[in-house]
C-alpha cells in the first residue's frame, strides 16, 4: 500500500491591473534613462570630433553615463531580480560581495597601468624617455629605383 497525500492547490489571483502598470512604468522609466545615455553619448562623440575639446565637460558627461548607468543597473536587479522585495541580510548577502568585486577590478586596472607606466624605468630609478625613430635616410642606389 502505498500513502498518497494529498494537498489542496493554492492559487492566487493576479491582479493583472496593477501588475501591468508596474511594468509599463518600468518599461518607460528605463526607455528615459536610456534615450538621455544616448543623447549623452553623442553629445560626446561631437565634442571629440571638434578641434579642441573641453575635457572637464567631457568627464562630466562620462560620470553622469555612470550615474544613469548604475541607477538603470539598481532598479534592473530591484524590480527584475526581485531583489527589492527581499529582507535586509539578503540584500546586504549579495551587493557587499559584489562591491568587493568591483573594487578588485578597480585595485587590478591600477596597479597594471602603474606596472605600464613603470616597465621600463627600472622600477622607477630611471627616467621614462619616449624616443622618436627617425626613417633612414635614402641611398644612392634606394634614390636610382
């Protein structure tokens, strides 16, 4: 004889009205922070094609595409993730090591430009010189062909 138990069903009923307005204000809200990176973006590319770009502007440009970048990224893992909907501790559970990930890339792109930077200094003791080569002049029998 073998036992079965049985359990009633649950269901829920959605409530398709208020589920759909939550992704339609996603949709546009991450449609906006998309289309202002863009504009960003070529706002950029046309002031580097310029003569002389403004580099402050530039960098300034460059930190708000992060800014909007990370905003998208946070409600992207608080609304899709579902992440926003978690307690504290699990929340706390994946960005630190996230964050510390990121500062490892941050602490690795540094210290391999320094080495860059460094390789060939002797380790700093010496000067970095940047030589130019210059082409060799042409030869009597280069100058006949």
């Amino acid at each position: 004889m073998s036992a079965h138990t049985a359990s009633a069903e649950i269901t829920f009923h959605p409530e398709h009205a208020e589920g759909t307005k939550k992704i339609w204000k996603t949709f546009w809200l991450l449609s906006i922070i998309t289309i202002i990176e863009l504009g960003i973006g070529l706002a950029i590319y046309n002031i580097h094609k310029g003569k002389d770009p403004n580099e402050t502007l530039v960098l300034m440009f460059k930190g708000m595409v992060c800014i909007l970048t990370l905003a998208k990224a946070y409600y992207i893992v608080s609304i899709f993730m579902h992440l926003g909907d978690e307690i504290r501790n699990m929340i706390m559970t994946i960005v630190v090591p996230l964050s510390l990930f990121i500062w490892f890339i941050i602490a690795f792109l540094w210290d391999g430009n320094s080495w860059k930077n460094l390789r060939n200094t002797n380790a700093g003791t010496k000067e970095y010189k940047v030589e130019k080569v210059e082409k060799p002049a042409a030869t009597e029998k280069g100058a006949k062909d």
